[in-house]
C-alpha cells in the first residue's frame, strides 16, 4: 500500500455523543481490543462527518487479544447496506488498549482483507472508505483509502460538543500537543475550523446585536 501526498486537509468529524459512545464500546475494561464502524458523509473535498456508528458485538469476533481482532463478515455486509443508500464512507475503527497511537502491520493486512469488498459494493469511483485506531485517553487517528488502496490520511480528526478537540499528528509520527493560548501554533490549529453563529435574534433580524 503506497501513501499519496494530496494538498488538501483531510479531515474527519464527529460529535461529543459519539465520542462518547465509541469510547464506551470499545474500552469495556477488559483489556482487548473491540470494533465498531463509522458511516461517515463527505460534508466537502476533503472533510468527511461520522453521521452513525455501527457497534460490533463482542463475542461475534472470533479472535480478541490485546493486539488483535478479527472483524465479521456478517457486520460489514451490513455496514455495505446502511452506506448504499445515500453513498457513505465506511471507516473500520478499533481500539489500542496499549495506547499506542500507530497502525500495526496486522491493522495493515487487516485493512488489506476488508477493504476491496467495501469498494466492490460501490459504484461509485470518487467515494473513500478508511480506518481508524482509538487510545484510551480517546484519541483517534483515522487515514482513507481511493480504490486502488492508496493511503490517504487523515490530517485531523476534529470532536464537537461543550469544547472542540482536536487531535492531529506531527511529522514525527506523535500526536501532536494542544497549543498554548495565543500562539502561533493556536492560530495555525484554528484555520482547520470555521464558525458560525444560528440563532441569535429574538426579534426575526439577520443581524447580531
């Protein structure tokens, strides 16, 4: 698998719920990795949302170690049928109860097994599917995959709710330290995002007051 240098940001959203949900699923405590599968929307170029989250059942993998687990079938076919309809992204996340923040070599022949049949079953030739690694601490690293599974990664991955957090990797390999506040590296880290304000008026004006 070849890593392709592409000049967007690429980036994957979720919301402080499924941060939440996914955390909880997949460190149950028992020190073993677990799985679950993001349905994700291109929400534009280069910035994909996770709009539902797939959670696989503990005893349906037949093999779980600290290092290791082996995915269904029987969840990504139905993976496959949620997708298809409004063409979503699937992106395969499981947990490192180690805490290393790294894609092995078994997460690399995992993705090397699974991945084609999520490109088999869809038409269309723009859409990606990728992986993703979730820490205890609940940091997430995720990279995409095009049809001729290229690694394309993912630059950031961004979780919305009471605060915004984000977690990105370094050209080191590490991920990346919050900034301090007002640094140069604070203003380089709110580029990725955009805000806006909904809702402000109470009296039907477009303006804030």
């Amino acid at each position: 698998m070849n890593t392709v240098n592409h000049d967007s940001y690429f980036r994957l959203a979720l919301s402080e719920n499924h941060h939440n949900m996914l955390h909880k699923h997949l460190f149950p405590g028992v020190g073993l990795e677990a799985a679950a599968i993001l349905l994700c929307s291109q929400s534009s170029a280069s910035r994909y949302l996770v709009k539902d989250i797939l959670l696989v059942d503990y005893s349906e993998c037949r093999t779980r170690t600290n290092d290791f687990i082996s995915w269904p079938r029987t969840y990504i076919e139905n993976a496959i049928d949620a997708a298809e309809t409004n063409n979503l992204s699937i992106v395969l996340v499981h947990s490192h109860p180690g805490g290393t923040l790294v894609f092995s070599d078994m997460d690399d022949d995992s993705d090397r097994e699974f991945l084609p049949a999520l490109f088999e079953a869809n038409e269309s030739l723009d859409t990606l599917h990728g992986s993703a690694i979730m820490t205890p601490d609940g940091a997430i690293r995720a990279r995409f995959y095009n049809r001729r599974l290229d690694i394309i990664p993912v630059n950031a991955v961004h979780c919305a709710g009471d605060n915004l957090i984000q977690w990105k990797m370094t050209e080191f390999d590490s991920l990346q330290p919050h900034p301090m506040a007002f640094s140069a590296q604070m203003g380089k880290d709110l580029k990725s995002f955009t805000a806006c304000i909904v809702g402000v008026s109470g009296t039907g004006s477009i303006i804030v007051e």
